[in-house]
C-alpha cells in the first residue's frame, strides 16, 4: 500500500486561486490517510459519480456534442508520422481512460476497460491546395467538423487523433476526447506525455522518464463508491439542502424566447482585463482576505443580480477533484460542480458583499466531495429540457502558462477551433498567464445575440472598475454599470472571438 500523500502535497496539485481557499480551511481538519489501491478488472467496474451524469444526459439526449472537448496545435518541421503514431499508442497502453467505453448493468452505469484498443491516427492531406488561405480554411473546417463528430459511448474508442497535412513541413494536429474520460487537466497530461513518446520513438525507443502510475480512473472511481458511505453521503447532501433550500433558476434578459429544449448551441465572446483594474481587484480582494477567484465571483453575482432583478444569485463552479498525490498524472474525468448561492444586497458595503461570498465559496469547497449529480438527485428540481438543473451560469479561474507543448524538432503554436457547443447558459471564465488577467463569456446564441454578450462585457468591467473605485467602505448599490470607471477602463478592452470550448 502506497504511502498516504502529505497535507502539502495535495495541496500542490491544485490550481493557485484553489490552493488558497484550502489553506483557509486547513486549521483543524484531518488528514485523508485512505489510499486508493487497484481493484480486481475481472469485476464490475462502476463509473464514477461524475460519469453517471455524463452518461444520463447522453442516454436522455443521444448524440450531444456539448462534452467534447479537444486541442488543437499547428506544428511546423519535419514531422515524423510513425513516431506520431508509435507516441499515441503508447499513451493509449499507459492510461485505461483512453481504453474505456460505457455501458447499463440494472440501470447502473459502469465503465469497460479494454485490455486494448486501437486508435488511429486519422491522415488528411491537403498540400495540393495552390491557395494557402483556401487550404488553411478547409482545415479550420476539417479541424471542426471533427471537433463536433458526436462520440458512442458504448462503442468507443472516446479518444481521437487526426494529423491534417498543409505542406511539406506543416500539419495540424488534433487530440479530441469526450469530457466522460477527461478534463482539463487530462488534457495537460495527455499533450506533456505524448511529446514524451514522441521524442522517445525518434530514437527507436519507448518513453522511460514517465513517472509510474499507481492507479488508473477505474480505481479512483471504485474508492469513490466506497468512501462516499450514505452517512458521509447523508451529511453532506443535508448541507446542500439546506443551501439551496428554495432556490430559483436565474432568468436573465434574452434576445430570443426559451426554446423548449436547450440545444448546446453556443459561441465565445473573449476580452482583456487591463493590468491596472486586474491589480485593483486583486487588492481590493486582499482588503478582505480573500482570493482574485472570490473577486471575481462576487463582480459576476453582482453582474447577473443587476441583469436579471434578482438578489438570490447561484453560479456554478468546477473544481478539480485531484486533491490527492495518486491522482496528479492521471487521465480521467475528475472535476466536480459546486454550487455558489449569495445574496446580493445593494445596501450591504462592498467589503461586506466580498466576505459573504468568501464565506459561500469556502463552504462549498468545504463540501466539494458530493457529486454534483447527487445533489441535483436530493434537490429533485422540477425537470426542464430547456436548462441545466441548479445553475444555469458558470465562473471559472484557469491558471495557465504560456507556450505549446515541445515536440522534438517541431515548433508549435496553438491554434484556435470553433467549437460552437457548450452545457450552460452562460458562462464566464477567466485565465491568469503570467500574470495577465484575460476573460471569455461562452453563451448559448440560442438566447443571447453577440451585441449584447459585448455590452455585457462592458458592463462587467464597468462594475469591476466600480467596485474597485468604491472600495470596501462603498455601498454596494451604488456602484454603477457605466461612467468613469467604464470610460477608463472598457475602451479598447473588449474583443470578440470565437475559439475552444473546454
């Protein structure tokens, strides 16, 4: 049995703004010393609780594309296509999660790892276009196109490599999976190994510096249904209960009527925090002890309070889930939602709205161990095809470094893939690199137009810039959309595009 990971070595596998809140908490709480050890694969493998919801709503609506999830990187030098495709079946072999599909055992989810599987890399060769703008576009399309093929969940394989060919020494590459095996951060993994391989087939080699695996997501996923016991599961569940005791779906003001069922239709709406009013909260965060993700939270509820009239405002948030050592190099579905209800009263003074948000993120993250879809299951909201239960917006804090992954003798760039698609109304997430403040609101073009997604990014700033202005001692009800704060600091901040969902 593996050695229990310290306190401070969980703690570094989180992203910064996470690591803050948690060390908040830390004062008198014990210790996780239960290991995840493998389980027997001759036996039924359950999904875990986040990959029940998953497979429920393909189940509910087959065919979503909503939950792919893909990168995208333009790479120019002599690429060696066997090497490519020797790396890729390397890192199939080394992660389960490539390998696994789904299937229904009494109703029950479960997950089917194959001892293997083979993922092509699909070739696509568009060198003989005469046109480099034509010819790069019919790549953006390809690139797309094979973004939003939906995925069977049954049949598999969930992962996807294709290599678009543009010239003698220039290709596209594509890595696109179904969140139901990955997030973000598997993402990471996943391009940081396969350079790894790649380099090491060059020389006619497997990876060796890889670090060891000590479990695979199938583990995970069983110590999951194990240590979430139903008293552990009924003391928590009783504390969302409680928290979100009678709350209302959030009804923003749309450019068109709800249809009756959401079809994930979706665009993104990106725009730059200038340094100046990203260091204004930031401090005005410090004011109060709390983190730029609380800050930004509390400008978004504040947000969507003036927009939709209502002072009871829940948004969502993910979390990583990979709190544990075991957990760190693993490709897997592992993120979790969490639910922030605050109340936004515009008597209270703007130091007073930062604390009760602070409070409300640091509950939730202190109750972030139940699966969001058991607590859509004990809130039993009254079903709506035309929203997601609980929350219908979220926030997110990304923490990202610059630069694409090195492939041995390639350079790299990123390259942007319209993805279109996306679960929520509304979303606003952010991303700190390097310390550079920039935001995104993805949208569902099923409600909202593009002009007013950008006059609401001018009025998030607007607010932003009020607050800081404001300052703890400001009332909270009189900070204004608009005005000085918006003329010096939205001009020339906002810039529409369209790129990557993940």
């Amino acid at each position: 049995m593996s050695t229990p990971p310290s306190r401070e070595s969980r703690i570094s596998a989180l992203p910064e703004h996470m690591r803050a809140l948690l060390r908040e908490r830390m004062a008198g709480h014990t210790v996780v010393t239960d290991a995840i050890a493998p389980v027997d694969r001759a036996t039924e493998l359950p999904a875990s609780f986040a990959q029940r919801r998953l497979w429920f709503l393909e189940e509910f609506r087959p065919g979503g594309v909503e939950y792919n999830s893909g990168l995208a990187l333009r790479m120019t030098g002599a690429l060696d296509r066997q090497a490519l495709e020797r790396a890729v079946e390397q890192i199939v072999v080394r992660h389960e999660a490539l390998r696994t599909t789904f299937d229904a055992v009494d109703g029950r989810a479960i997950q089917v790892v194959h001892p293997s599987m083979t993922v092509p890399v699909e070739h696509v060769d568009l060198s003989a276009h005469d046109d480099p703008a034509a010819r790069d576009g019919e790549a953006d399309r390809i690139l797309r196109e094979r973004l939003l093929t939906p995925f069977d969940l049954r049949v598999g394989p969930l992962f996807r490599v294709l290599l678009v060919r543009l010239g003698h020494d220039d290709h596209a590459l594509l890595l696109s999976m179904h969140h139901i095996i990955s997030d973000g951060r598997s993402l990471d993994i996943l391009t940081g190994e396969l350079t790894a391989c790649y380099a090491a087939a060059l020389r006619g080699r497997d990876a060796d510096e890889l670090p060891a695996l000590p479990v695979q997501y199938a583990d995970f996923a069983a110590w999951q249904h194990e240590r979430l016991t139903e008293t552990e599961l009924r003391d928590g569940l009783e504390y969302w209960r409680r928290r979100l005791d009678g709350l209302q779906p959030l009804e923003l003001p749309t450019d068109h009527l709800r249809p009756t069922a959401r079809s994930a239709a979706g665009a993104v709406h990106a725009f730059d925090i200038p340094p100046e009013l990203a260091e204004g909260l930031a401090a005005l965060g410090r004011d109060r002890g709390a983190s730029l993700f609380v800050t930004l939270t509390a400008v978004t509820q504040l947000l969507l309070s003036r927009y939709s009239g209502q002072d009871d405002i829940a948004l969502g948030t993910a979390t990583s889930g990979r709190d544990r050592a075991e957990l760190e190099n693993l490709v897997g579905f592992f993120v979790n939602t969490l639910v922030l209800r605050t109340r936004v009263d515009p008597a209270a003074t703007v130091g007073d709205f930062l604390t009760s948000v602070k409070g409300t993120v640091l509950e939730a993250f202190d109750h972030q161990e139940i699966p969001f879809d058991r607590v859509v299951e004990a809130l039993a909201p009254e079903r709506d095809p035309s929203r997601m239960p609980l929350v219908q917006a979220m926030v997110v804090l990304q923490n990202s470094t610059d630069g694409a992954p090195e492939f041995a003798g390639l350079r790299t760039e990123p390259m942007s893939v319209s993805r279109d698609a996306l679960p929520f109304d509304f979303m606003l997430e952010f991303d700190e690199r390097d310390g550079k403040l920039t935001g995104a609101i993805e949208y569902s073009t099923d409600l909202f137009d593009a002009g007013t997604v950008g006059r609401m990014v001018g009025h998030w700033l607007g607010l932003a810039g009020g607050l800081v202005v404001a300052g703890s001692g400001g009332v909270l009800g009189e900070v204004s959309m608009v005005g000085v704060a918006e003329r010096e600091w939205v001009v020339g901040a906002g810039r529409g595009v369209v790129g990557v969902v993940s």
